[in-house]
C-alpha cells in the first residue's frame, strides 16, 4: 500500500517538473545569435508588400548602440543590410 502512494507521489512530481521544463522551453526568451555586439555593425532590415520589393511596408534596425528600432510589419519579403560601425 505504501509503495502504490510512493509511486503516486513520484509520477505527480515527474509530472509537475515536465510541465515546469515544457513550460521554460515554450516561454522563456530566446538567445539572439543574429544579433552581433553592440559597436560592430548595424543590422538593418527592410520589410516588402511582395516579391517585387517596391512597397515598403516595415523596418528593423540594430544600431551601433545595441539599440533596436522597428516600426510597421514583418513579412516574408526582407532585404539585409549589415554596415560597420564608425567608432567601434
């Protein structure tokens, strides 16, 4: 009888920390690797409407500050840009 509620135990406390480790994974934020230190490049992206680029519909730009600075949307139709930096 002692060993069923043991074995009870164990299985809600492997439950709980799975659900703990599952929620770390989905939620947690994730390391930037595209994102260089700050004072060596700008990163700048350039959003479209469609593939023949003329409608330019949002901006995301990593300054030499390790500032960054979007505004309008994101889509699939994206130009990069990377320029050094003046004063590193």
């Amino acid at each position: 009888m002692a060993t069923r509620r043991w074995a009870a135990r164990l299985a809600a406390v492997a439950m709980l920390l799975g659900m703990f480790l599952l929620g770390i994974a989905l939620f947690a934020p994730s390391a930037r690797a595209d994102i260089p230190l700050p004072g060596t490049y700008e990163d700048r992206r350039t959003y479209y409407s469609d593939s023949t680029r003329t409608q330019i519909v949002g901006s995301w730009v990593y300054d030499c500050y390790g500032n960054i600075w979007t505004w309008g949307t994101q889509s699939g139709y994206v130009d990069y840009e990377r320029f050094p930096c003046e004063n590193p």
